[in-house]
C-alpha cells in the first residue's frame, strides 16, 4: 500500500514549490476546486513556487491571464517557464539570423519571435525564402494543414540542414474524461521516423526545464536543490525529471496518474516520487 | 569497386524473377524506357515473374491496369502480389464479423472487402457504430482528413482493443526527382508511438510478402528457393526481405539507391545482394 | 472477466495443433504434469503436432531426447520446428563458402554445419581466418566469454560487412520461479545497438517461424491455416506471430502470462487471442 | 566545402573553453603533441578551460593525474566535469540510505561514495542485503564478471524497484587505430531493453553535464552562454550537447570524427556546429 502524505506539511518543508500545470493545478473541466488555498497558503508563509509546463502553445503572459480567467489570480507570469522560453532562448543564443519557420497557431509564434529572426509558418515557405530558413520549430498541435505542412516539413529537412526545436515533449494530451489529442511532440516524432534524425526537445523530464527555473531564482536569491520539491501528476516527465535534477517530488493522483496504476507504475519503471498526495489542494480550514 | 552484373545473365540462371515495381520497373516519370524488353525477353525464355510491391493504395486488377495504361501490356494482375493483399487475408482469416475501419481512399478500401465485414472510413466512426469495430487498417495516406481523423484512431484505440493492420511499411515513397510524400507506414509509425503499440505491418522485408508469393507459384508448379531471384532498388527492403527469405537478390540503381551511397549502405549495414546492376532493363538488340 | 475455453475441445476443431514448448509443455521444474494426455488425445483423434519454439541451444533430435528423458515420448524430432532450424537455412541458402563463426556452445553449433562451412566460436577467430568470416550466428548464450567475445563481435563487425543472424528472438527467458537469464536474443541487441546494424531474426512471433512449420506439413498433406491453431503462454511472441500467420491462437496461463495481468495485456497490446486456457493439459479421464 | 577556422583566433573570441577529452585533448596514443600550448596560450590570455567527459571509471583527481603522467601538467581537477560527478550529485541528493550497488572497479566506486551510503559490487549482492539495496550505478565495463553479474542485475531490478544511473552515456570508446571496446553504457542499454525500462544517463549531450560546468564558474565569477565554447570531436554528443544548451561549439577532427564523414554528418543529422577546425592544438610560433 502506498503511503498518502499531507500536501501542506510538505510545503513547510521546502522554499520553493514547482508545479506542473495540468492535472495539477487544472484539468479539462478548469482549475481544480480550491487550488487557490495551496497559493494562498504558499503567500503566506513566505514560499514561493514556480509553474513549470511542457506548454509551448501560449506566453507566459498569456498563460498567466488564462489562470486569472479561470479564477486564480495569484500567478503572474514570472513565475511560468514553458518549454517554449526554452526554445525561445535557443533561437535567441543559437540562430543569428535569417527565418525560422514554424508549426503552430500564429500566437505561438508570436513570443518566439527574437530580435533579428523572421519568424514564418510552414505553409509560406517556398522556393522564394526557404533558402533563408536556418532553423524549424514544432510549437502547436493546431495552427496548420497537417496533411500539407508535414510533408512540406519533411522535405524542407531533406533541402536544409537546419536545427529542429521541438517545444513541447508530450506525445497526446487530455481533451475530456475519455478523450486525448495529438500533441506536437507526437507528431514531431512522426517526422523523425521519416528523416531519420533526433531533434532538439525542450521540455520534462529534460533537467533544462529545471535548471531555467532554478536560473531564474538563483538570480534574486540564494537556494540549493534540497529546498525544493516539484508537484507532478506523471511519472515520466516530472517526476523523472525532477529526481533527475536533483529536487525532491510529489506524485499528485488529480491527472494522469490513478492510484491503482501508480504502484505497478512506480514498480515497473523505477520512477519513485519522495511523496505521495491525493492532490496539490489544501483545505482552507488548515489555516 | 562493387562488381556490375549484367541483367540478362542473371535472368538466364533463374526459373522465377520477382520484382520490386518503384525503382525498379517505374518511377515518377512513368514506366523505364524499354523495360519492356525485358519482360519478353522473360516470356520468351519461359521465366515467369512476380511484383511484389509494398503498395496497398489498389488492387492488384487496378495496379496491372496502370501498367497497361503506361504501355506494359506484359502484366497481369495475377502475377502481383501487394501488402494490401496480405492485410486482405488476415481480415479473411483473423475477422469473423463486424466493421472494418480504414484510414485511405475509399478505392483502397474495395479490395480488402471481405465477406461478412463491412468497411467504413474512420471518419464515419461515430458512438453509434464504435463498439462494432473489429478491426483497423491503415492503406494509403490520401482520402482522409488527417487532423480530425488521427485523432481520431488514437482515441478509437483508447477504446477498442482491436488488430491494427498496416498494409504499407514505408515511411516515404518519391513523388518527384528531389521530393517524398509520407507514406501511410509513417503515419501508423506516429501513432504506435502514442498510443505505445506495435501494429501488424505486412510489406518488405517482412517474410510473408514472399511466402505469399512463393505459394502462389507451388499452387501450379514445383520450385525451390535456390530457382527464385528478387529484384529491388531499396537495401532494407527488397534485398534484407529477399535474402533472410533464402532468394539470391539483385539491387539494381534505378530508383532508391545510387551506386555512391551503395557500397557505404552496404558496409555499414550488412545487407548485401547477390549482384548489382545499373537497371532491370535489357537492351532488345540483345535477344 | 475472461472467457476461460476447454483446450480438449479445441483440440477437436482443428488438424494440426502447433505448441511453444516453454511455459506450455514444461518449465522450469520440469514438464507440467499429465501433459502426456494431451499427446495422447491428440494421437488417438488422429489429429498431429508440432513444437514452434525459439531455442536454438540444441538440435531438433537433441530437443526430442530431452523429452524423452523427462517421460514424455510422445515427441518426435520431425515434429520440432526451432528457430536454429531458419538459421540453418539462410546458411545453406545463402552462404556458400568460408568461416561461419558464432557465440553458443559447442552443442548449439553443431546442427547449423552446412556443407562446405566451417563453423568457429568467435573466441577462435584471429588475423589468421577473419577474412574468411562470411557470417555470424548468435546461438547460445552460454559457451563464451561474454567479455571478450563480445567486444571481439563488435570489432569483427566493423571489419566485415557480413549477414548477423540471431537464432533466438527472445531476450531473457525464466530460470526458476522468480529468476530469468538473459538470452542470446537481449545480448545480439546490444551489438545492434553498438554497431548501429538491424540482425537478421528468426524466431517467433516472425512469420517465418511458421511458415517453416506450414510448410513441412504441406509436404506430406494438404492443410489450411484455418486447420491450424497456435497454442502459447505468451501474448508478443506466439499469440502476435499466430494471428499475424493467420492461424486461430490458444493463450495459456502454465507459463508467462498469469490471468490478472493478461486481460489488461490484451487490451493494452491489442493482442487477442481466439481462446484462453488454464493449460495445454487434460484431464486423463476425459477420453 | 567546409570552412575550417584558426583555433587560436576561436580561443580569442571567448572567456571559458570547454574541451572533450578523448579526440581532442588525448587519443589511444596519448596526448596529441603540442596540445600543451593549447593551455599555455590560454593561460597567458588570462582565458579558462573546463573538461567536460563522459568519463565516470575514474575520479577528477585520478583524472587530472592522468593529464600529469602524459606530460600536461596545466590541468588541475578543479576544472574536470565528469559524467561521473553528476552520479555522485545524484546520489547525495536522492539516496539518504542504505546500499548503492555498482558495476565498474573498485577505483570507479571511491569517488562515488557518499556520506550515510554504503557501495558495493553487485557480485556482492547476496539475500543478506538485497532489501537494503536503494540504487544502482553503471560505472565501468571493467572491474566484473559480465556473464554472471549481468544476469544478477536483471534478477537486481525485477525485485527491486530502485534508481538506475548510468554514469556514461557513450556505447562505445577507441582502444587503437582500428578496435573499439564496448562502454559501460552499450552494457546499460542491454539491461534497458530487457527490464523494458529507461535508466537515468548522465554525459553528453545531456545539458546536465554544461550545466554542471556552468554552476561552476558561476561560484567564483559572473558568465554568460555567449562567452563559452565548446570544443569536441563527436556531433551527437559534444556538438549537440553544446547547441543544446545554448553555447557556440567547435568541431574538431583529431578524434572520432573525419573531415570526408563530417560533411555528410552534418546534412543528415542537422548538428551543425559554430565552427570546423583540424584540432584544437595551436602552434606554439603563435604566440
């Protein structure tokens, strides 16, 4: 039998808290009932967290004003780091100049976007500029003509030997109780196959998720991997992930991961979080 | 230096020729100038022939047709064996009742009609019809909405434990001198990796593309491995899939391969034929 | 809950009944008791049998004897299709001169003698003869020095370009109730892996496996795979090469597959068998 | 064409280099001649090198001895990064207790001891203290029986659901001109493939190895991305590794890597590094 841990009492225990986002925080019905306490809870005693999402689809602007609809205003969007400030980053270092083309909705091109590039979609590359592509980014499951745009992908890669950025990791994602979609990863590693090469993939468990947190705060203040803990609902990303860079880590049953599966799960792969919680919420009347 | 074989020769020491048809007797052109010697060079020699090919888009009626079409009147429809074929049997053999859903063109889809199934598009799949679901193909990567109806077969999977057959192991297939098309093999590839199943792929280099072959030929008369060749353009294919078989193989340049990359390929992957030629065409000054 | 199917019965629908021999007839404690009815059952309703299996560690007629020493005398080697028995083939098939070196014992490279080959452990191939070296067969994972002989494979392997052959698909198999061995087929992987090269495999759930087998009975009378069913304990290997031949299939619960796991096996794999039986063994007083 | 670039004028443009060892700094041979101006210029520029390795046999302080025996007395221990170090991270973070078992020498398991663990050979793995046994760290391929410890991990990690580090992500390492030897983590990806589960690596191109040489500087002096460089002779790890992470990088042909595959390399995998040269030895006229 796995042992259930008091989320709150783990909170006192660390300084900062990393959260993953969905089956975290929120799922397809919205934010979790009473997720706010957790935050309030968090304000309170001076800790501080950090939400740390293989969503590369929106901004951290962006992705902090959907929390305010939804209910939660305590997340300002210096506290998110996305998979796509990843790959952000890696044009801003990595590509001088030049286009860099994309799969994706326009919005997640538009925080991409980095001094110097030209950031165009997949469907408007042709003979005219593909010359100019110097890099190709996977950012959004939606956006684009799949049938059209990955095959243009496939031959854009066999012309130009370009770096490829995968910005989000996931394979599916959920849409309702029953029902998952195609993540950009998922079609990403469709594309692979094809081209036979490995692309560059941002996002957990990969520890640069972790280590661009861990940057973030060390910039304002000190801290070690030991006062943190990163909250996930899946094994294979933030729970490997955060083990792999050092952080202790709370499985959390309000997502992917259900309590009777977590056991073999845990056994089969290895994956072993530092604690168990039924979820991330704590009950307002705690304190 | 590879050694180059003459074509005619080896055709002389073998009873049957089996042939690959992308690359070897067609490409993107149309059909290889004056293949068609070679075809009565073989009749009249009395050799007899097979095309064996992993295209799963027609009928073998509809595949002879487009020879004819192209002006290659020596094929006929019984001497073609495709991966449609085989995946045709399984469902003879394996699928009792029910539906039959399939990601292709509707032509596809006519020929692997099987008594007491009944095929429907995926995109016709609806909760009415799902629980009667026994079976999915994949047959050809046009006909189909690929956003919408992929998916789609990943939440039908969810649900539905069924066979999924492949009909086509190829990635990509060439559809001009510098550019590839996915192939419906690539597409199932992306989907086994998201829903974490390995699918029932028939094609080369799979064993029973040949088998099916070699039984077609011992329904009307006695052969050995050692009286069959296997012509092919492609190294992980036609000759991995003739040779581990028991055929002596002939990779030929016209199509996949080019003689530069032939001797690393070779090298590096262990696959080699029994000889090499530049094309499966004969000169007809020859006979 | 599954459907649990009286094997007697099955036995009588169909002509040939193929076995796995490990987890269905024996296994590690020996042979499953009264298992010695079933053969009899089988003799007395002139229906007739063959043993499928992936060990290449000894010859048919070596295979048979040690039946016979554990009582059962029913086997006969004729009716024992090995996966050493494909790996034989391709080398009488398709090497026709030279050194065929292996990783096995002595024992295990004894039946693949061909004419005109010379079968040597890697541990003898030196400067001397390694130019001669046309093949390499993984046999057994015993009779070797697994460090030596190992690195000396892989250095063979990027001095020659020749056809790797790996007798045995499977990557461990059980020693005793709660240890397994590696098998030769997880140490072939490994130099896949190093030497970046796809072996040939014979073995289960590869159609070749019973093609082999479809075929000797073919030579004797006539058969339809609808006359066959295929009884194993193992979802990937026998029920998957099984179905994927076209033949009805037989899971049972003697060996790997206890009845807990294998109904969220079966969904989760999309591996169905036609029937699931406690075991291959009946009851002496039913005929 | 490729374009090689000056070394030296590389070494201008930055504040702090990062070399691989094996291929740029040392080969089989030993050290490449005249390598020691390299960090003489260095030094006289008042510039700063680390040593980034996949190398986890040995501690940096044996390392660095190493460098001392060979001639190049300008390394000191304080500036090798090893894969072997991120294990050793790994461990004080994550395992409070009990024992680590490990495969490797005596001398790789020292530098990995830890405060409160006790390391021990897997061949001394018994029933005494199997339960206390709380992680697993590939170290070496030497220093074991593979034959009969592998066998042992497999039967380790079916009854124990334990943390698996590999301390060496490499498959394969140079012995001489023409021999490879296979590398503890060939060996890892065995055991990988037979327990169905994925270990955690450590090595390039795991941005965990950058990151821990960045966390380094940063201690003692303020760093940006933009003034290292990364200086290796293999694509898939250094040069990759390096783009990843956000560094420019400098492909050098004195290892694994020549300039006739380099070309080819580049278009087929898209790793592209910032710049070519022949070696990172400067001659000692320069400066």
């Amino acid at each position: 039998m796995l042992k259930i841990d008091n989320f709150k009492s783990i909170i006192d225990k660390y300084e900062v808290i990393f959260f993953d986002a969905f089956g975290v925080l929120k799922n397809y019905k919205g934010l979790l009932p009473d997720i706010g306490n957790t935050f309030a809870y968090i304000e309170a005693q001076n800790k501080e967290y950090y939400i740390v999402t293989n969503d590369a689809s929106r901004s951290p602007l962006q992705l902090a004003e959907s929390y305010h609809k939804l209910g939660l205003h305590a997340i300002t969007s210096d506290r998110i780091v996305s998979s796509g400030m990843l790959a952000k980053e890696y044009l801003d270092l990595k590509v001088h100049d030049g286009i860099v083309a994309y799969l994706g909705t326009e919005n997640s091109a538009h925080y991409i976007d980095s001094s110097g590039l030209h950031t165009l979609p997949v469907g408007a590359i042709d003979e005219s500029n593909i010359e100019r592509v110097n890099a190709l980014v996977f950012l959004d499951d939606e956006g684009f003509d799949w049938f059209k745009d990955l095959n243009k992908v496939v031959n854009l890669l066999r012309k130009r030997p370009i770096p490829v950025i995968v910005a989000n990791t996931d394979y599916a994602y959920p849409v309702n109780k029953h029902e998952v979609s195609i993540a950009v990863g998922g079609v990403a590693k469709m594309i692979e196959n094809i081209v036979e090469r490995d692309f560059i993939r941002f996002g957990k468990p990969d520890s640069q998720m972790f280590m661009f947190a861990y940057d973030l705060i060390r910039e304002y203040r000190p801290i070690t991997k030991k006062e943190i803990v990163m909250v996930g609902d899946t094994l294979y990303t933030d729970i490997l992930g955060g083990n792999k860079f050092g952080l202790d880590t709370v499985l959390v049953f309000s997502g992917n991961t259900l309590p009777d599966a977590a056991e073999t799960q845990m056994k089969t792969t290895g994956i072993v979080p530092t604690y168990i919680c039924e979820s991330a919420v704590i009950d307002s009347g705690l304190f």
